[in-house]
C-alpha cells in the first residue's frame, strides 16, 4: 500500500450495493491521490470556511470532507449542521441526488474488453486480489477483469478500511437535503472524474494496484493517522503525512489544479443569490491553489469556522 494505495448485467452480484462501494471508495482515491499534491496546506486548523461578500446576498460555506470513513470515526458536528441548515442549497464534487450521474460513475469505471490482470500482476498478488474479490463481491478475477484498474483499487479499500460498511460525508449531505427538500447541485460530472484517471496510463495504475496488494499492514496504520489528522482538523500534518510520492505530481494539473480553478467561477454563480454549502474533498480547500486561496483572489472573504 505504501503510498499508492492511497492514493452491466454482466455482473451476477448485487450491482447497486456494490457500485454504491465503488463508488465512495473512488472518491477516497481521489482525495488520497490529492493529498501528496496540493503543496503547503492551510495553516488555519479547520474543516469549515464561511464564505461572504464580493456581491453575494448571503454567506456560504464550505466543508473539507474525508470521502469515506469508518462508522466510528464518522462524525457530522453541530457547526457542520449548523451551516448546513442555514444554506439554501447544497453543492458537492458531483451531483449524487442525479441517477445519470451514478450511473457514470458505474459504467466508467468499466471496458468490456476486460484487462489482463493475470499476466501483469505477480501470481501471489493476483491471487490475493481474486480472493478479496470473491469474498466481498462474490465474483473473481475472471468476471471482475472488466473493471479498469482504477476501479479496482477503489474496490479494495473496504479491505483496507475492515470496518464494514463505511459512511459517506456526500451520502449523508444528500439524504440531509432531502430531508430539507433542499436542491443538489454538482460542480463538476461523473464522467469528468473517471477521465482523470483514464488519462493516466494503464501500466502505472497495475503498478499502483501492485504495490497496493503488496502492502502488510502499514496502510491501516497509515490510514488511522490519517483519519486522526482530519478529526484534528490539521491540513498541514494531512500533507506530512502523504507527501512520499512525487511521481504523482506530473498529475497534479488534472488531480487539482485544474478543477479547483475551474470550480471557482461555477461556485460564485451558485453562491450569488442562494446561501450555498459546499462540500468537497479536505485537500481541495489548501495549498498555493486550493479552494480557499482561489476564492479570497476572486475577492470573497473566506474565514475559518468552528467546526
């Protein structure tokens, strides 16, 4: 695991459970992948930023969320609820309340050619990884070939994580809206964070995969430190601890930079006339060009809140 690992029908297993897995673990994968890229974080120790001012009508506010979490790690504070409650809108990464938008995710993580895992990994490895595959989504390798590798790697974090099923920060912020009959919107789409991925060439990804299975135990560890900084609210010490692979930073434009720049304007017209909360994944809101820094240079005031 070391970093690396932080970084339709026919499937004959429950597809929507399973996809629904995938699909919370690949947004962990790219928070894990943005974590080692996103340069000096945020000194300020905190999750949740008030946004004001620059023609806005009412503060918004935005909230670094980790995607995926243990059910005893998995908190949502009054101060999150709070500014929630107050937000006329909400806004995430992408728009989960749209059933296209899931089913994006779903068939992009897929290419029916099927992808030679047998002959790429090691034969301890793939035989590991067809085990874990059998035993949490009932299928092996030779029907789970389908899925790029990238979903692969997304699929194995339940393993990893060994809590059952995790909680979603994004999940829970949409039954939360619902509840409210409050509209969900998305600052970018399904098919544009697959892409990100499909950029990335296949054989760096089986290496990833390869290093990931390879791992004894010190991606758990690694992890619960992890978690332990994001309940800390700490940013900078969420960096420390993944800055160890500088060979992802040849992605950094298509990882972050690019997307957090692109989603400035789409949250200012957003935030115009509606309170909006917004919520993404933590290591979006740091760095020379994280959220946060982005925001305060198109002119609106950012502060931190307690959380």
């Amino acid at each position: 695991y070391n970093y690396h690992s932080k970084f339709f029908t026919l499937f004959i297993w429950d597809m929507k459970r399973t996809s629904k897995v995938i699909i919370k673990s690949f947004w962990t994968l790219l928070i894990l992948v943005s974590l080692v890229l996103n340069g000096s974080a945020q000194e300020t120790k905190a999750l949740l930023w008030e946004i004001s001012g620059n023609g806005l009508e009412k503060s918004s506010y935005l909230f670094g969320t980790i995607h995926l979490m243990c059910k005893d790690d998995f908190v949502i504070s009054d101060g999150v609820k709070n500014a929630f409650n107050q937000a006329d809108q909400i806004a995430l990464e992408v728009d989960l309340d749209d059933p296209s938008e899931m089913q994006a995710f779903q068939t992009g993580m897929m290419n029916m050619a099927g992808y030679d895992y047998k002959g790429t990994l090691s034969e301890k490895d793939y035989n590991r990884l067809d085990g874990i595959m059998k035993a949490n989504y009932g299928q092996g390798m030779a029907v789970m070939r389908i899925m790029k590798p990238f979903g692969v790697m997304s699929a194995l974090y339940g393993e990893m994580l060994a809590c059952g099923t995790p909680e979603s920060y994004e999940l829970s912020f949409v039954e939360m809206a619902k509840g409210e009959t409050k509209e969900v919107l998305g600052l970018e789409s399904a098919a544009s964070q697959v892409a990100i991925f499909d950029n990335i060439p296949v054989k760096e990804q089986m290496t990833w995969l390869s290093d990931m299975l390879g791992d004894t135990g010190e991606s758990k560890a690694e992890w619960s430190q992890m978690v332990a900084n994001y309940k800390a609210q700490d940013l900078a010490a969420l960096y420390a601890s993944m800055a160890e692979s500088p060979e992802y930073a040849k992605y950094e434009k298509q990882l972050l930079d690019n997307r957090n720049e692109a989603w400035i304007p789409k949250i200012g017209e957003m935030a115009k006339d509606k309170s909006t909360f917004i919520a993404v994944g933590a290591m979006h809101l740091a760095g020379g060009k994280g959220v946060i820094k982005l925001l305060r240079e198109a002119g609106y005031t950012v502060k931190p809140m307690d959380n």
